[in-house]
C-alpha cells in the first residue's frame, strides 16, 4: 500500500550551537484533503513508520524513525481536532542546547495539550 507522506522533513545540524532543527512542512496535497481523510492518511503514515521501523536493521535509521513516529504521534490529536494550522512550518529543535520548538509551543504555549 502507498502511503502518502503528510509532510516533507528537513534536518538541520548546528555543531557549533549544539542543536539540530527538524522543519516538518505539510505537503499541498495533505492540506487540500479533507479532515477525515487528512486524519486517515496520517494515522496509514505512522502504521507505516511503525513497520519501516519493524523492518531496518540499520541501529540509526530505526532511531530516526522512532523520532518521527514520536513526534507524529504527538500531533496526531491535536491534527484529528483540527488545530493545527497546516500553513506553518513545524520546528522541533534537538539536542543539549535546544531552547524550545513551535512544536512544543503549539502543543503547550497554546492550550492543545
């Protein structure tokens, strides 16, 4: 089964800074679907990282899949109820010098946790 990707994921490392950025950014084709569907297509986008996880045997391809499914697993009821807005890049900022993300604060800072 293929499934469609919900967003496109760009990974950024600042060794100087201590902190690596990953930029989640809805496709056009997730934004244009319909709330049932959009919550369908992404929950079939975590079963499906939940079995490429399953399936590796690459130690940090599984590491980084298992962050996204955790970060996707994070968004999926705040997306099911429809308060995320699909326009704006998502950053999740990593690593020992990492201030905060538009993650955390979506989910936190404004009342969807």
């Amino acid at each position: 089964m293929l499934v469609q990707n919900p967003f496109k994921i760009e990974y950024l490392d600042d060794p100087k800074a201590g902190v690596r950025e990953l930029h989640f950014t809805f496709t056009g084709l997730f934004k244009a679907m319909g709330l049932e569907q959009r919550v369908a297509t992404f929950e079939a986008y975590i079963n499906q990282l939940v079995d490429d996880a399953k399936s590796t045997d690459d130690l940090a391809n599984r590491e980084g899949i298992i962050t996204i499914i955790q970060i996707s697993q994070q968004l999926y009821p705040h997306l099911q109820a429809n308060e995320i807005p699909l326009d704006e890049t998502l950053i999740v900022e990593m690593g020992d010098n990492a201030e905060g993300s538009s993650l955390a604060e979506l989910l936190n800072g404004s009342g969807l946790n």
